[in-house]
C-alpha cells in the first residue's frame, strides 16, 4: 500500500512467483563493480536490476513513452538517478548494521542458511514449472545478485534478533515470557488494530470520481446491512481478493493514510471512504479479541520486530551513498540494457 520510494530487494526477490510476472529479455551481464557504499562493493548487475525495475514503475506511473521519447527522458532522468542510487543503499544498510555487531555476509553459518534458503526457492520454483537459470533470465536476474539478496535477508534476521534479544535496541524480545506478556497487552491495548476493507483502484485511464462514487455506494450497502464484504469481494465494488483474512498490522507498516484512518476508528466501525494513492478504500475495523491476539502473537512479534528493524534500516539507509567509480559513471541509466 506505499508508494515505490524504496524498492526493498528481498520483497521482491523472496516471493518467486510474483518476480515471474515481471519478465523481460535478459542481456549479458557481467559482475562488474559500478562503486562502494558503506565500504562495500556495488556491482553491475544489482544496479541494472534496479534500473530496469525503477524503469518500469516510472513508465506505469508518467507513461509508457517516458524512456522513449528523448525530451521527456531527460526530464525523468534526475527523478531516475534519485531513485536508483537511493535504493541501492538499502542492502548495504543491512551489512553495515550487521557488521557492527560481529555478522558478516561470509560467515560459514550465513552461507549455509543461504544455501539452504535457495535451494528451497529452486524446489518452489521448480513447482511452478521454472528452472533456475529460466527464472533468473525472465526476471532480469543472476545468481550472484539472488543469492546476495538472500544474504542480506539472512543478515536482517540476525540483526532483529540481536537488536530484540541482545542490545534491547527493539522492544519486546522473543525470549521472555516476560516481554512477551507485555507484547500481549501492547497489541491488546491497541498497538495493532484488524481490519477488512473495501478497496476500489485507480488504474490508469480510470475516472476516479466514479471510483470515489463506487466506493461510497459501497460503504452505503455495508452501513445499511445490504452487503458483507464477502458478497463484494472481487466484484465491482470491491477489488480485493483477500477478505477472507483480516489485515492485523502495527504502526508504520501500511500506507499512512489507509493506516490513520484504521486506527481512528472504534471496534465494528466504518470509515468514510479513505482516498490513497492506489485507490479508495472502505475500512471496518474488527475486534481484536484475547484468543486471536494468543494464537497469533508469535507471528504478530514478529512483525512488530521487522517493523521496528525497518524504520532502523531506512534511518541509516539515508545516512549511506553509493560512490559510483569511473566504470559507473559511465553507465547511463536512462539507456541501460
């Protein structure tokens, strides 16, 4: 539900069917350095992954003519760079944090958790009826790219663990029964709210007044009692196809204005119609009871600590830069094949 200011690589990479919907021709690549951040090196093809996705989302967003016609890709070229060079640092941001506390992305104990990791996504992909070299060509990939993304998820597990359990530096650790009672009342007392929703997407070309008028006759049914949101799911009124399972979420992890909205509301309400940049959605905050809170807390910790270790990468991911050294300036992104 955010907009596409930072591409987080292992979102992408780890869920292997979605990549696949992003194919395209794949040229040679080569695992040539392009320049340093934090002290490490950036290579070739993990700037040309990025390029091609931040490409692509720009072209959906102003048009599919924006890298085609010569004066409007110069005009997008700063937004590009802007882009690009800020989303390279969010991997880097990882190793930083991680060596400062004794990992490192060469550990025997990193490395066999990676290999591990990928060859579970090879038998997934294999299901899907894809080989790993045809899914790494289609989604504009190569193995060293993949299995560094996998890397520094890996790293990013520690770090939250080493963060939560060791350094106190992330409330509520998943080792106390202790801290996990007071994790308990946090999400009991409001810390995370449920929801369901009605959401109606603005796609391009769309009238976005009559989205709007969609999504209050949609609220309309569900204030009258005309209509669930089951009976609207996959429709007309309703182009969410997860109603089935509720959204239960903490601070900071949903578009901010879908967020605020949910968080206003008391249990069984129903919002106004909350515009966002994707859309118009309808909000019905549900009861968050003691059983599901129990049943579900281990994995509600868990969010809370990605959560709480995200806001930390995205503060020291802005104190980083990629120095790019005279091979990647030479590189421009506009044209990069």
């Amino acid at each position: 539900m955010s907009k596409y200011s930072v591409i987080r690589l292992t979102a992408i990479l780890l869920i292997t069917t979605a990549v696949l919907v992003l194919c395209a021709s794949c040229g040679a690549v080569s695992y040539k350095s392009v320049g340093t951040c934090a002290g490490f090196e950036v290579y070739e093809d993990e700037l040309r992954f990025v390029t091609l996705q931040y490409r692509q989302m720009m072209a959906d967003e102003y048009g599919e003519d924006i890298w085609t016609d010569p004066k409007k890709a110069e005009s997008y070229r700063e937004e590009l760079y802007r882009n690009v060079l800020g989303n390279l640092t969010v991997n880097y941001a990882v190793l930083d944090l991680a060596r400062d506390v004794g990992y490192k992305a060469d550990d025997e104990d990193v490395k066999r958790m990676t290999e591990t990791r990928l060859a579970g996504y090879k038998t997934e992909l294999a299901n899907y009826g894809y080989d790993y070299d045809q899914f790494l060509a289609e989604a504009n990939l190569t193995d060293r790219l993949y299995r560094f993304t996998l890397t520094c998820d890996i790293l990013e597990g520690q770090l939250i663990y080493a963060y939560a359990n060791d350094l106190g530096i992330i409330d509520y650790c998943d080792v106390t029964a202790q801290d996990k009672q007071k994790f308990y009342d946090f999400v009991i007392g409001g810390g995370f709210v449920l929801t369901y929703h009605v959401f109606v997407r603005n796609d391009e070309g769309e009238d976005t007044e009559a989205n709007r008028s969609k999504a209050a006759e949609a609220r309309e049914f569900l204030v009258s009692g005309k209509k669930t949101i089951s009976q609207m799911v996959g429709s007309n009124y309703n182009e969410d196809l997860t109603e089935t399972k509720p959204y239960c979420f903490t601070k900071g992890e949903m578009d901010p204005v879908y967020e605020e909205a949910a968080f206003k509301l008391e249990v069984g309400e129903i919002s106004p119609v909350v515009e966002t940049e994707r859309g118009f959605y309808v909000i019905v905050r549900q009861d968050l009871t003691p059983s599901y809170a129990t049943t579900n807390l281990s994995t509600l910790l868990q969010q809370y600590q990605y959560q709480a270790m995200s806001e930390i990468l995205e503060a020291h991911q802005k104190e980083l830069s990629v120095t790019l050294n005279e091979y990647g300036e030479s590189l421009d992104l506009v044209s990069l094949k």
